[in-house]
C-alpha cells in the first residue's frame, strides 16, 4: 500500500561528492532509492553547489541549460580547454576554478606572483558573445593572487606603471600598478548584471587577508606572501582612487586573490553569499512548495558544513518552507544536536562497512541510491495508512 499522502514529492538536493560523483549524479542516485522503497512517492532532483566548483555543473542540471567550451588561457599563460554554463533567461555561469583554478597546475607550478586570471576574463567575454545580460561567477579554487588584473584585462581594462608601461596583470605586478585605464573596457559590461559567488569574509590585504591566509596554498613562501600583502593593500589604494570604490576595507574582497575586488571595483559585481546564490538559481524554494521530505548531503558533514556549505544551506531552506530535512554523507562527523541546530532531523553516512577510501569513492553511487531506499522506506514506513482488521 502506498503511503498516505505519497502525492507529495520528496525533494533531492545534494552537492557533489568530491572524487567520486557530481551533485547531479549523487541526487539521482538518491532519488532513485526513494522511489524503490516509497512506492508512488514522486521526487524533484535540484542539484546543488556553494559557489564554488561544481557550481556550473549544479546549476546547468538544475535548469535544463547547457555548457560550451572554449579554449582560454590558463593561470600560467598557456592554452586549455575550459567550459561556461549557459541557463535560460540569458543567464551564464562562469566558475574561476574552470580557467584559473589550482587544478591547472602541477606542485611545481604554483606561484601566486606568477598566475593570472586572464583566462576568466576570456570565459566572461564569451559569455557576452552568447548575450547573456547576468553572469554568475563563483570563485572556488583559485590559483591566483592578482586582484582580478588579469579577468580585467581580457575585457579591455589596462593597467598602467608609474612610466607608462603596461603590467601583464600577474600577482607580482599588483604593486607596480599607478593608473588604471578602463576606457577601453568592453561596453558591454557596463549592461551586465555580474553577481558573484563569496561565501569568504577576508579583506582584501592585512593579516586575514588574500595573501596571508591563502597565499602559501598558492606557492607563495613567507616572502612572497608579504610582497603580495603589500601589493595587495597598494592596489586597492589604486582601485579606490581611480574607480570611486573602496575595497579595501570590504569583506569578502579577498576572495579569489583579491579577484572579487577586480570584480566590484572595475566590473560592477555584486557579491552574495555562494549557497544562496545557487539555491534560488536551481530553483530550490519552488520545489520545496508542497514537499514532504527534503534529502540533502555532501561528502562529508562536520564543522565546515555551518559555514556556508551548500547542505546546510539546503537545510536552512527547507527548514524555512516547513519542510523536514535528512541528510547523507561519506563521513559523519557532527553530534545529533549540531545536526538539529543546522536544521537536519537526522543524517546517515552512505558507508555500510570500513573500507578503503578508493573503494568508499568508486562504489559512491551503489551506496547513495542504498541509503537513498533507507531512507524511502523509512518514510513511507512513518507515513504508512492501515486499514483496520
């Protein structure tokens, strides 16, 4: 017998279990074990993200849209193949990691005073060919400290020193910047609405700043990261002489390599809290209207999940809409009460048994769709009608 009210649908939101599957292929998985078990139960799979990678993944499944790649520039100058996302209502999504990400380089290559964002420049210029009038840029994973030089300068922006010379726009030049040149700026910006994925809090230059506190990831060494740091504070120096914006004190303006900064000061954007973000453009409120039951989850829930994670974020909204929430995950490090302060009514790790993490990983799927009946049957089982005897 199905369960009573099984016409209400179960929503399936889960971010993307890192090295093992994308937050579109996770929610399905899920999604199929509930409709195993709560016969007659319809699920709504809304794939999400924080605002970092995995952003444009999420949000392209979510709405239907598509990608297109293209070839750009990668943080060290040389040509790869990088991909935008194009959603309806010419809306485009552009993640930094994709161009200008740490996963471009090797160990060896890391230098934050050597890399650019020149090749998000190029991706959000190709999104203007393809006429979108919102682009939406999340700022993961980036292997960049250039305070968004290089993005500027793909879209026209010059960056002049003190005898005139034009700067290459790398980290190493953040300090050699005296005037800023935007009249060559792509017109188009200027009709653009540029929203931006920040779920960080730092400065852009000081001691919680870009460069101290993720320079060394970078490849920055101690005396890198202080030349960085002051050439981080000089240019927003310049940023807010020459551009009316004052960045320096703003939070969030760290993020990326001071990217955001480049972002708000030259380009206009707007920053908003990633998980936010993704969760209206996916279309997550709407299909949580009328819910039963909301499933949520990650690879891993612990002490970072409260700190903009994309399932706490799920649950937050769910908890809003009156909707309970349950999550699933690899590993389950939180207590049942800081489960119930972020919103969970429970949470179960996916791994039936102790096993080996690259065996955990490749059978991530078999065992999210496992959970996934687990948690369908136990739903219906709450939810069963009987018939008296």
């Amino acid at each position: 017998m199905a369960p009573r009210g099984a016409g209400r649908p179960v929503v399936v939101a889960l971010a993307a279990f890192k090295g093992a599957l994308p937050a579109a292929a996770a929610s399905r998985a899920v999604a199929a074990g509930v409709r195993l078990t709560a016969e007659g139960t319809p699920t709504r799979v809304v794939p999400v993200a924080d605002g970092g990678e995995g952003t444009m993944e999420a949000l392209v499944a979510a709405s239907g849209g598509r990608t297109r790649g293209g070839l750009v520039h990668d943080p060290l100058g040389r040509m790869v193949e990088a991909h935008i996302g194009e959603l309806p209502g010419h809306t485009a999504v552009v993640e930094l990691a994709q161009a200008s990400g740490f996963e471009r380089l090797a160990d060896a290559e890391r230098d934050a005073e050597a890399t650019s964002t020149l090749g998000t420049g190029e991706q959000i210029r190709a999104a203007l060919d393809l006429g979108a009038t919102r682009i939406i840029i999340g700022l993961g994973g980036s292997a960049t400290t250039d305070g968004g030089m290089g993005l500027a300068r793909a879209l026209g922006v010059r960056f002049l020193d003190a005898d005139g010379r034009e700067l290459a726009g790398r980290g190493a030049d953040l300090a050699r910047v005296a005037r800023i040149d935007v009249s060559q700026r792509d017109p188009r910006v200027e009709h653009t609405e540029i929203v931006v994925a920040c779920d960080v809090t730092n400065p852009l230059s000081g001691p919680d700043g870009a460069a101290h506190v993720f320079g060394p990831q970078k490849g920055a060494s101690p005396a890198a990261v202080a030349r960085l740091d002051a050439g981080l504070r000089a240019y927003g120096d310049v940023l807010a002489a020459q551009t009316g914006h004052d960045v320096t004190a703003m939070p969030g303006a760290g993020a990326a390599g001071g990217a955001a900064a480049g972002l708000v000061a030259l380009m206009g954007a707007t920053l908003t809290p990633g998980a936010e973000l993704v969760l209206a453009a996916a279309g997550l409120p709407a299909a949580l209207d009328g819910a039963a039951l909301c499933i949520t989850g990650e690879g891993r829930l612990d002490a970072q999940t409260a700190t903009g994670k994309a399932a706490s974020a799920v649950a937050a909204a769910a908890g809003r809409a009156g909707v309970p929430c349950v999550g699933v995950c690899g590993q389950l490090d939180l207590s049942p009460g800081a489960l119930r302060r972020l919103g969970f009514a429970a949470a179960f790790p996916i791994n039936p048994a102790l096993v080996r993490l690259p065996d955990a990983l490749e059978a991530t799927e078999a065992n999210l769709a496992a959970t996934g009946a687990a948690i369908g049957g136990l739903w219906a089982a709450a939810h069963r009608s009987y018939t008296e005897v």
